[in-house]
C-alpha cells in the first residue's frame, strides 16, 4: 500500500517510466494482483486499509489514463481495442470522481469499483502494446516462453474466452 514517501504501491513514479506509453511488466502486474485481490475480499477489510487501496488505485489509474491515451493516439481512428480501451478511460475517469462513500461497506464497494478500472486499464495497455498475458498465471508470455492456446466456454455455454497459456501451467490446478 501507499505511503508519503513512494509512488502507489505497483505504478511507476514519474522517474521510473522513460517511455511514457509503456509502465513497466513487474509494476503494472503488482497492482493488477492487488486489484484483483481486494475485488476477491469476502469480509470488510479495516478502514485505513481500503483508505491506502483508495490512494494507490488513485495514484495507477493516474498514470495509466494518460499512458493509454498516447498509445490510443497512435492507432487508427476506428482501430477497435483503442476506442475499448478509451472507453475503460472514461469509465475510470468517472470513477476516480466518485465521492468517499459513507460507510465501511460503501467505501469498500467503491474502491472495488476503482480496482476494477485499475484491472482493466492494465488489460487494455497490454492489449495496445502487444504484451501476451497467460490466462491462467496472469505473467507475460515472453517470446522465449512454450505456450498452448486457451479456449474457455463460459458456464451459459454461448461466450468463449480465448488466449494462451503457458505450457508449464497447462497442467498446474486453476485459482478461483
């Protein structure tokens, strides 16, 4: 989590990003896991804990909206994963607006919501850059790494969520 000193917990401070179009893999991952951690939470974490999760998923969604608008800036006008990825700006724009929530269980639903935007935001900046995710392990798929395509019928039995894997975590049990 945040504190005075450092950059939000997972986003580059504006001394660690050189091209500003690209936030570093390690970084960006960190706070995609913390996200998604804090969305997963069942029990109401402490107050100064959703307080520092407000403040880090402010300071990254900060740093992402801008660095996906330059990517967006350089891809076709109708270039569809840009006008998505501009899109999930918007919406985490909007958010970043949201007043404090009064109430323990509001404020979490509305940090939630910013993780969320934090989640996707990630998704979308590899997306415009190219970078493979594996779906099962959530780490970059490097060029050097086996990989095996992914197609996962969702339980309605109608949507299908394409990707790759890695080879060494085709085998390996699924988080849930």
């Amino acid at each position: 989590m945040s504190n005075d000193t450092a950059s939000p917990a997972g986003c580059p401070s504006g001394d660690e990003v050189t091209d500003k179009t690209e936030a570093p893999s390690p970084s960006a991952g960190l706070m995609r896991a913390q996200a998604s951690w804090f969305i997963d939470q069942r029990s109401l974490p402490r107050h100064q804990t959703v307080k520092g999760f407000s403040q880090d998923f402010h300071g990254c969604l900060k740093q992402l909206i801008p660095q996906i608008e330059r990517l967006a800036e350089t891809l076709h006008p109708d270039d569809v994963p840009a006008k998505v990825a501009l899109a999930g700006v918007g919406e985490a724009r909007r958010r970043l607006e949201e007043a404090e929530a009064a109430g323990l269980h509001g404020e979490v639903e509305r940090v939630k919501r910013l993780a969320r935007s934090v989640t996707a935001l990630c998704d979308h900046h590899d997306s415009l850059t190219g970078v493979l995710m594996c779906l099962a392990c959530d780490k970059p798929i490097e060029a050097v790494d086996a990989w095996r395509p992914y197609d996962r019928v969702s339980p309605c039995g109608r949507a299908v969520l394409p990707g790759r894997i890695h080879a060494r975590c085709a085998g390996a049990p699924q988080r849930r």
